[in-house]
C-alpha cells in the first residue's frame, strides 16, 4: 500500500493530467485535501514540496498552490555509464547491447559513456550528465568514491538504477546476476567432479567480486573442506592494468600460477572470478607445458561469446546479460515515468555451463589406464 503524501501527490497529478487544473489554476488547498483523505498536515505538505520540487506545482505564501506551467519535456534520453574502455571486448559488450537495444524498444536513446575504470573519469561523465536534460542514468559504479554526487542526484529526484554493483552507502534499484549462487555452483561442480584443492583467482573490491567469494568459501565450507588462505589469490589489481584495461605482461601471469601451484602440491582446480583471468591463466598454462585439464582444471565466470570456440573450450557461469539489460530499463523507465514506489533490487538467474576445461578426477581414478 503506498504511503498516503504518494496517495496525495497520485491525486493532484491525475488533476492536471485530465485537465481539471491547467497551468495557472489553484488546486485544493492544505485544509481541502487534509479532510479528502483523512490525514495530518504534515502528510499533506510533504506531498505538496515534493511537486512543488519537480516542478509540478509552485506555493504562494498565503494564497496556496498553483499549478506550474508545463516545462519542456526532457529529452528521452538514457545514460549509460559503463567502467570500460570504448574498444572493450568483454562483459561490458554484452551489457551495453543489450541496454541500448531495449531502451530503442521503449522510445529511448541510449547514450554510452566510458569511464575506463577511473574513478576521476567518472566524476566527469556523472558532473556532466548532470547539467544534461536526461531522463535518466544506468550506472556501472567502479567503487563509492563518488557516493557524493551519485547520492545528490537521487536527493534530487534523477532516475537511476545500479548496474552489477549496489553501493552500501545509498538506497538505489539495481540489477545484478545471482553471484553467490552461480559460484557456490560451479566451485560444487568442480568439488563433485573430486577436486579438493581448489584456489580462487579473483578480488575484493566490488560487492559482486564479495559475493563471488563468499559462494567460493560457502561451497567448500558446507562439503567439508577448508578454506585455506595460500589458495584465496586477492591479486587482481598486480593482474591487472585499469588505466590500459588490460592484463599486465605475462609473466606476472606465469609467475602467479608457478607460485600457486609450488605451494599447493595437490592443487588441482583454479576458479577465476571472470573469464579474462581464466583465459589468461589457462595462457600462461599453456607457456609452462601445464596442460588443461589434465594437469590442471580451469573455471570461469560470464560466459563470454568467444570462449566455446578455444581449443579447450572454458566450463564457467553464463550471466544473462540480456535478462539483466530488460530489466535495468525496464527499472529506470518505471521512475521516468513516476511509477515506482520504492527502490528495487533485482537478482538474476545464472546458470552453470559444462565444457572442457575440467577434468573428472573421480573417472580418472576408477579408469583401468591409469
């Protein structure tokens, strides 16, 4: 049930939208619309600020308040901001397609912005959007160093919706893949498939990247096996270059896997928090005669549209990019068009893709070859 100031304002908007008040005319005042609906005044002048604040009416102490003449409709335009570089290749891709593509679908222009993993670009882009006459923004936040600007908009009533990430500091609608799930999934797979020794490629910076981890030490944790810190590798950052948006010289990737692998003799599965770390650790696999998965199982996150053409094809865990696109529009639409009530987050079903890059060491150990 919406709170009764919604109830109020639902009232007055439906007024002018008829026709029954033009811009100009007094609508009820104070006391009118306390008896229409049963209510304090405190209900009724926070109803009246919130038009008054998106322009929909304007107050005149002592005479009451009046109905605003209609201001040029914004432009129908979404913003997307995304953390990647404009000639990227991954998840990004796939996000971006799909946002455009269903924004086209409802009326909208999508316009793409790049924030290349810099928190000061991102400043930038979200400043200028600011002074913009945009409908809205879908945000791919890079971290809460803009918390600041990102909470200032929403104060002041811009639709947005949160891509990937929520942010702890704000209320905000987002849209992101069920992360703990689809890795508690596919680190079980790896376990039934009789891996013990399993170490995480990934990081800790992001709460999709914590989710990820909590559904890799979840599935460890409930089949009995500890979660042993020499094979949790947090090293994402020295992995990667984000000014560059690319991964850094590959013998720091080479250097990595020998270490881990020197210091975990029975290690016999890596699951990486995405599928660039685990095509570059299965590539630096290859440099060291390690072969994949006979020596070594690999997995994966995202299911890019590449990875089923390698010659060992990748096993990980396909996001539904498209599912997550909808429904970002979809989202923000909803506030444009001042049907949502509330913030909103939505959680998307993933799903466990078996290839070739994981060996069953259980058949291996029952096979009369071996």
């Amino acid at each position: 049930m919406a709170p009764v100031y919604r109830e109020v304002m639902g009232f007055i908007q439906d007024g002018i939208k008829s026709g029954r008040w033009k811009p100009g005319n007094q609508i009820p005042s104070e006391s009118q619309l306390m008896q229409e609906f049963s209510t304090s005044r405190i209900t009724v002048t926070r109803a009246l600020q919130e038009l008054e604040s998106r322009g929909i009416i304007y107050r005149i102490k002592g005479k009451g308040s009046f109905v605003a003449e209609l201001k040029q409709k914004k432009h129908s335009i979404i913003s997307l901001i995304i953390p990647h570089k404009a000639n990227f290749l991954y998840g990004g891709e796939q996000y971006t397609r799909s946002i455009c593509n269903f924004s086209q679908e409802k009326g909208y222009f999508c316009s793409v912005h790049f924030s290349e993993q810099s928190s000061r670009k991102e400043r930038g882009i979200l400043e200028h959007l600011k002074e913009q006459n945009i409908a809205g923004i879908i945000l791919y936040p890079i971290n809460s160093n803009n918390v600041d600007i990102i909470s200032s908009m929403l104060i002041n009533h811009l639709p947005m919706v949160l891509l990937d990430r929520q942010l702890d500091e704000i209320e905000c609608s987002s849209v992101e893949s069920d992360n703990l799930h689809g890795t508690y999934e596919i680190v079980q797979y790896l376990i039934e498939m009789g891996h013990r020794s399993i170490a995480y490629i990934g990081a800790n910076d992001s709460h999709s990247a914590r989710e990820r981890y909590r559904g890799y030490c979840h599935a460890l944790f409930n089949n009995g096996i500890p979660v042993t810190q020499g094979l949790v590798i947090d090293l994402y950052n020295e992995l990667f270059d984000h000014e560059k948006q690319e991964i850094l010289d590959p013998s720091e990737t080479d250097r990595i896997l020998l270490n881990l692998l020197e210091a975990n003799e029975k290690l016999s599965a890596i699951f990486c928090i995405n599928d660039q770390i685990a095509l570059h650790m299965m590539a630096a696999a290859d440099r060291q005669g390690i072969r994949i998965p006979e020596d070594l199982s690999i997995a994966g996150f995202d299911n890019l549209p590449f990875i089923q053409t390698l010659s060992k094809p990748l096993t990980t865990v396909e996001q539904d990019f498209n599912a997550i696109g909808k429904h970002c529009v979809n989202l923000l639409i909803n506030q444009i068009e001042e049907k949502a009530q509330r913030p909103e987050n939505i959680i998307v079903k993933t799903q466990l893709i078996v290839r070739s890059s994981v060996v069953n060491l259980q058949s291996k150990l029952t096979s009369p070859n071996q």
